[in-house]
C-alpha cells in the first residue's frame, strides 16, 4: 500500500485513463478515474454536463471529487486534462501525492482523440495547430502542478506504467 495518493495528468489524450488501468493491473492500487466516476455520479455523459450545465458547474463537481479522494491515500488518481488549471486542485494534488505529468506531443495526441466524440473542448478542434495551441496555453498550468514528468510519445501503456512503478 502506498503512502500518499499518485496523480496521474495530463492533456486529453495524453493516455491517462489507459496508463492509470495498466498501473493498476501491475501494482494492485486502487484507481480512480475522475471523468469516469463523475459519469458515474452523474448518471450522464461529459458533453451532456457541459451542455446542460455548462464548463463551471463541471469544475466544481471536479474539486469536489478531487478534495474526497484526497482524504483517502493509496489511490492512484487518473484525472481530467484540465484539474490542473485551478490552484485550489493544484494544492490539494501537491499535498496528498505524487503528480505525475504525462507529457505527449500535438500528432500523438491527435492521433488518439481523433475518433472521440466525448470531449466537448476539442469539438471541430481535430487538427495539430489547434491542439498545439491549447496544449500551449495549457503546459504553464501542467509545469506548475507536477511533481515528475513521464514523456509518452512512442511508448504504449505497459511501458509507462512499468516506469512510474518503478521509481515510486
Ligand atoms: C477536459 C478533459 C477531459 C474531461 C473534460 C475536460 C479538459 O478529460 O475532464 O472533457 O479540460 O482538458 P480527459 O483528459 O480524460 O480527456
């Protein structure tokens, strides 16, 4: 059992939620994926949140989670591309854990969203140049949050997480 909890960020597509489940397999810690625990709470999907009750609504039921979870250890966390852009989530990740950026490039993060419907941010946004762009307004938040940082491109899910397990 680990002693603090391990938080897993990232930008969509960055294989957050596959990474977390392969870690989990390898180290017998308990996951949590925030979207899909929120889904779960929620009885909707993501685009349905964001479409009914819109971006805010969905930032507060994230800190929600964020600050339950934290209270707990042992957990390894796969969270939401954008946790990091609220310092209050910063804070609670930095003192109950390990955060641990997953970092990838524009074409492989494309190369992994392309076919998903399910993130409201990138809708009509599937190209490098946009996801370049708000991969570059989203790095400074992701630089101010981690505690380690784990480069992505080329290397698949078993690999990663094998890395992580390795030197925690
Ligand atoms: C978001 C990322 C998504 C999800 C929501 C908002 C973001 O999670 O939480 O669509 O702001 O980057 P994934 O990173 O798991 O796709």
């Amino acid at each position: 059992m680990i002693e603090k909890n391990i938080y897993l960020i990232g930008f969509m597509g960055a294989g957050k939620s596959s990474v977390s489940q392969e870690l989990a397999r390898i180290s017998g810690w308990r996951e949590v994926d925030m979207d899909a625990e929120i889904v779960r709470r929620e009885g909707r999907t993501i685009p349905d949140i964001f479409a009914r009750d819109g971006e805010a609504y969905f930032r507060k039921i994230e800190t929600e989670l964020l600050e339950e979870l934290a209270e707990d250890k042992g957990i390894l966390v796969s969270c939401g591309g954008g946790v990091i852009l609220s310092e209050v989530n910063r804070d609670i990740m930095k003192k109950s854990g390990e955060v641990i950026f997953l970092s990838a490039s524009p074409e492989t993060i494309l190369s992994r969203v392309k076919q998903d419907e399910n993130r409201p941010l990138l809708k009509g946004k599937k190209t490098v140049k946009d996801i370049q762009e708000l991969l570059s307004q989203r790095i400074p938040y992701y630089e101010k949050a981690l505690t380690r940082c784990v480069t992505t491109d080329g290397k698949n899910p078993t690999e990663i997480a094998k890395e992580i397990f390795t030197s925690v």
